[in-house]
C-alpha cells in the first residue's frame, strides 16, 4: 500500500504538480499562460458556441493581454511573476482555444518564439483529442529533444453520455486514442482536464474515472468543477433550473474518492476551477475564491487521515 512520503510532497496529502516539476528542475516553476489559438473545431457550425460550460474567450488564462504579440504577452507576464516572486524559470502555457487547431509551421513557429525567451525552461500546449493530426507527432518528438513539452488534453469525462452533455463534439474512445498515439508516436508528457459535477455522477464514476487514468500513459492530470459563466449554453440550463451546480462539500468528497484510488505516481496540476473577476462567474459562488476550496479538500484529507493512492491498487502488480 503506497503511503505518504513528505520528502517528494512537501508534506501534502497529494502529490502536487509543483514538486513534479522542481524534482525535474530542481527549482519553482510558474506558468505563464498566453492567448494565441483564437477558436476550436467545436465552434464551426455552432454559432461560435462550442462546449456548454465554454465562454467566449475559451478558457484563457488572462485575455486582456491577448492583444499583444506572442513575445509581448510572455515578457509581460514574466515580469509581473518574476517581481511579485522572485521565481527565475518559467514554462509558457498555450492555454486558450485549441492550439493544435492551427497549420503545423504556425506551431512550430510560436514554439520557437517562446522557447527562445530568456528563463523558459519548457511548454504546455492546450489541444483536444480529436484534433491531433498525424504531422504533429514528429514535430513533438523533435520539440521533445530541445526542451520540455506537455499536452494537456480537453478529457473532462471518460463516459460518453457526459460528453454529450457537455457537447463536447467528441468520444471517450478518441480521447483514449489520443493519450495512446501521442505518448507512442512522441514520447511527450501528457496530461488531461476531468471536470466533476455532472448531471447523475456517482461515486463509482470517480472510481472508475480513476482506475481508467491509472490504465493509461497519463502523466498529470487538472481537476476542475463544472461552473457556470455568463452567456454560455450551461447559463440558460442554470436560468431554467435545469442544472444545478455541485455544492463545495459534495466536489471535496468526489476529489477525495478520486484522488483516493488514483496511483501515487501521477502529479495533480489542481484540485477546483477558479474563475477570475473576468469571467463573469455566475455560479457557484464558491468557484470565485482562490484559495478556500482547496484548502477545504486538503483539510478534509488531513481530517479523514487520507491521501493520494490509499486505495489504489496497481493492477499491473496483482
């Protein structure tokens, strides 16, 4: 039975992607998330409105600097974090939109800029699972050999029922698919989004959704809640009354089963959404804070005596 080793958590009770990336590193690394894909796949013929939670800036990290050149927004925020932490290596972030949804010379070609910025150390592309083609994987294992590179793939449910809720516009199969060629054909770490709070989930879906990333060549994973912003196609479900959005306590105790049964050996990039003053958040409330629903879920680990893996059982060594 794995336990908890202080050493490689820094006395959490989960292993937290900060330590993943100083043990690679051997010093903090912060994100700098910059805005450059300017739709998804998952748009074309919908309107503009893609998935039913997404709002139209398509998750950006910070869309008031999305104006400025590639290079502009990176030495920007760079700075800003550089100052208010003192932190002296950086990874740049492709969150907004789908990055991979672009001719792969673009690519290529916003890489190239960010990695050539003082103090970056790697890159994190934001993509889908189904927008993958085959010429992008020799690009990621050339990318592979200069620097650090990750994918982090729009999963949010491996049950396909949810996906259709969700209006996702893909399949748990093609996600599966996905996480498959790129850790064969790339051999880049590869990461996924789950959202929790869907309409009808049960505690064995947080099992099941577990033992399905354990099964897989996943190398962290990004937990958030489903939330509700303003003019999207899951407002006028909340304005109908027809979906109710998780509770705090009800969204701690999913992450904690979840967290319970998936193997120590896969970092967690965080535990809950956080909507910022700009993305007009309109429930839960509880989304809005920073700070207090992951403390909440790691105070409940603490008071539960639990921990990442305490139910995990490796099926490889059964």
């Amino acid at each position: 039975m794995p336990i908890i080793n202080p050493d490689k958590w820094n006395g959490e009770r989960y292993y937290p992607i900060s330590q993943f990336y100083k043990q690679e590193f051997g010093e903090r690394i912060l994100k700098i998330s910059v805005s450059v894909a300017d739709s998804c796949p998952n748009r074309k013929g919908k309107d503009g409105h893609g998935c039913i939670f997404c709002d139209e800036w398509g998750s950006s990290g910070n869309h008031q600097l999305s104006d400025l050149s590639l290079q502009e927004q990176i030495r920007a925020t760079q700075d800003r974090l550089s100052k208010r932490t003192k932190a002296k290596k950086f990874m740049v972030y492709f969150q907004s939109f789908t990055n991979t949804y672009t001719k792969i010379a673009q690519l290529e070609e916003n890489i190239k800029i960010a990695i050539a910025e003082d103090h970056i150390c790697g890159i994190i592309l934001g993509t889908r699972p189904d927008c993958l083609p085959d010429k992008i994987f020799p690009l990621l294992k050339q990318l592979r050999e200069q620097t650090f590179i990750s994918i982090e793939l729009g999963i949010q449910s491996f049950d396909n029922q949810q996906l259709e809720f969700l209006e996702r516009g893909h399949t748990a199969e093609q996600s599966i698919q996905a996480i498959q060629d790129l850790h064969l054909k790339s051999g880049i770490n590869v990461g996924v989004h789950l959202i929790f709070g869907l309409p009808n989930e049960t505690d064995l879906d947080m099992v099941q959704t577990a033992k399905t990333i354990n099964s897989l060549p996943i190398d962290n994973v990004k937990l958030h809640n489903l939330h509700v912003l303003a003019r999207t196609p899951l407002e006028s479900l909340y304005r109908k009354k027809q979906f109710i959005p998780i509770s705090l306590e009800a969204y701690r105790n999913k992450v904690i089963l979840f967290l319970e049964h998936l193997s120590p050996r896969i970092p967690v990039h965080r535990l809950a959404a956080y909507a910022g003053p700009y993305n007009e958040l309109v429930a839960p409330d509880w989304t809005g804070e920073r700070s207090r629903p992951m403390q909440t879920i790691k105070d409940e680990l603490k008071n539960r005596d639990s921990y990442q893996g305490r139910l995990y059982q490796n099926i490889n060594s059964i």
